[in-house]
C-alpha cells in the first residue's frame, strides 16, 4: 500500500532531530509560574511539540517595551531562573543545552533539547560584562535587537513608524558584536534594521544566522531579507529559520497559510541553495499578554502554524512539492545543527 503523505511526514518527524529555532517560550512560563503554576512546560507545551515531532527549541529571552530600560534585566534572569526552575521539575524530559553534543545526547535520552538567546541586548543595556554573564548562564545566541531602538542598534519595525533617521550599529554595538566573538556566540540579525544588518556583515567575522526571518521579495515587511542580504548571509554560511507570523508570510494578511510559508522556503532555496533554510516560526498564538497585532497593525494577525503540533503539515507541503527525505532532514533541523557542530 502506497504510504500516505501524512504518514510520510510522520515518519520523517521520527527519523530526524526537528528543530525551531525561535520560539518565545519563556516569557510565558515565567508568567505562569508567577501565578503559581508548576510543571508548566511539561504540561502545557511538550504534549504539543512531541505530537509535532520537534526534538530541539531556541527558547528566546524577549522582554515587553513596557518593562525597559529598569526592569529589562530582571525580567530577563527571571526567565532563566524559571527555565532552571522547569528542568529541576521534569529532569527525565527537559535538558538545556550549550553545545552541539549536549542536543544529541537529550535527544539519545528522550528530552526535549533547550537553548538559549537573546532576542534583543536591551538585559544588558549599555554594559558589555554582562553578556559574559549571560553566557555563563547558557546563553548562545546573540539576537541584537528586538523591532526598536536598543543601546546597540536600530530595530527593524513591523511595518514603517513614524521615526527620525535610523542608524547601523552603535559603538557599544560594534564592540558587543566582538564580544560575541570572543565568546563564540552566534549572532542572530532578525529583527536588526538594513543598516545594522550591513554593519555585522562588512564588521565582524562571527558566526550569523536569522533564526526568523522571511524573503522581502515575496512578502515586503521590513522584518523580512533582500535578496542581496540572503545572499550576503548564505555566504557567511548562515541558516535563514522560516517565520510563520502572517503579516512576514504574505503582503495580503489574511492569504497567509503554510503554502505561502513554503514559497519563502522555496525562493531561498533557488537563490542560495538547500543548505542555508531551516524552520524558526516563531510561535506566538499561546501567549496571553503579548500582543498579537503588532502597533499599526489593523488587520488580523495569526501565525499560518499555530501550534507545533500542527508542524507536520510544514513538512507535508514539502513532500508535496517534491522535497526529497534528505533535503527535508535539512530543512527540519540538519542545517541548523550543521551549523551548532561547528560552532557550539
């Protein structure tokens, strides 16, 4: 009997290790926990992603506008402590993971694989000896800026504001970046303005990716990549994470679903080739206090894969497209791992 495309998906989900490389998870268990709740990835989340097969999370440390320039760093250490709080509590299915062994070995041992980023400097402010503390605290990944202005660049804005004149990277920025370096840190440009982006490119010789981020040419959010920086970036080795946030997916909201997700996928890979895509979908229906219409936005907005366990109809339209098993591993997870092998 031929097998199914569901079940092809299925089988594919079980053989590889799947990776989302950005997920803003922690701001939610934090909150959670301060209201008492116990337990709460376990229960709330991991039924979801192991129905979906995913195997590794970037959890990003995000922190609301409303909490800076005081509360940034606090909030930021509330979140780790909360994650340390979760594995003390389910020891036997989470593991927080600094290298690239540290991934297979949770995932030898059944558990669900969590690494660490920050999505925007604004924890640290203006003060470069913190991120060595982050770092000892598990941080890997270095996104610059969330969408707004932090002490090290501009962000790049959902949609155009009405602002003064955006710039690159800052002197702290540029001495933060070689902080990174230092430190063997991945850099991560999603959410950096053109400018900044630029900047990390001709400026630094540290590893980059863009855990989150879409092709400008299809859908033409500022969020998203030109084709020059796809290019830039593919050739510095960088894995571009797909986003499933409806307003990066398509310039018509409500036309975003996971077809139109997968045309991003496709552009990329028939402009820098199979190796430099991943999934980062950047998940955000379950969070109760972020906002899910981004300022200025009128229309609805939705992530086109709400939940992780519906993850397998990403890789479904991929075999429908005619994907093969090994590119889809890529796809999934390799790529990014790849990547991890090298640098973690």
């Amino acid at each position: 009997m031929e097998e199914s495309i569901q079940a092809h998906a299925q089988r594919l989900h079980e053989h590889y290790i799947v990776l989302d490389a950005h997920f803003d998870l922690l701001m939610e268990v934090d909150l959670r926990r301060k209201l008492g709740y116990r337990k709460v990835i376990e229960t709330d989340f991991l039924p979801d992603l192991r129905a979906g097969g995913v195997s590794a999370l970037v959890c990003s440390l995000f922190i609301e506008s409303e909490y800076l320039p005081e509360m940034g760093l606090k909030m930021a250490l509330d979140q780790i402590s909360a994650l340390y709080s979760e594995i003390e509590e389910s020891p036997d299915k989470l593991q927080l993971c600094t290298t690239y062994d540290a991934v297979l070995d949770a995932h030898a041992h059944n558990k669900l694989a969590i690494l660490l980023s920050l999505e925007g400097v604004d924890p640290l402010t203006n003060d470069l000896g913190l991120l060595q503390i982050f770092y000892q605290l598990g941080v890997r990944f270095v996104g610059l800026t969330w969408s707004r202005r932090n002490f090290a660049a501009d962000g790049s804005h959902f949609k155009a504001v009405d602002e003064g004149r955006q710039g690159g990277l800052t002197e702290f920025g540029v001495k933060l970046v070689e902080e990174a370096a230092r430190l063997k840190m991945i850099i991560d440009v999603s959410h950096l303005n053109d400018a900044g982006l630029a900047d990390v490119l001709e400026r630094s010789r540290c590893p980059i990716i863009a855990s989150h981020s879409n092709a400008r040419a299809i859908a033409s959010s500022m969020r998203n990549l030109t084709d020059d920086q796809i290019r830039e970036l593919a050739a510095r080795g960088a894995v571009i994470g797909m986003n499933g946030f409806n307003a990066f997916v398509s310039d018509r909201y409500e036309d975003g679903d996971v077809a139109h997700l997968i045309d991003h996928l496709d552009y990329m890979v028939n402009l820098v080739g199979i190796d430099h895509v991943g999934v980062g979908l950047d998940i955000c229906t379950f969070l109760t206090e972020l906002p899910l219409k981004p300022a200025g936005h009128t229309r609805e907005s939705f992530d086109v894969i709400p939940s992780h366990k519906h993850l397998p109809l990403f890789t479904e339209e991929l075999i429908r497209r005619g994907y093969s098993d090994e590119a889809i591993g890529l796809i999934l997870g390799g790529n990014f791992l790849k990547l991890y092998q090298q640098l973690l």
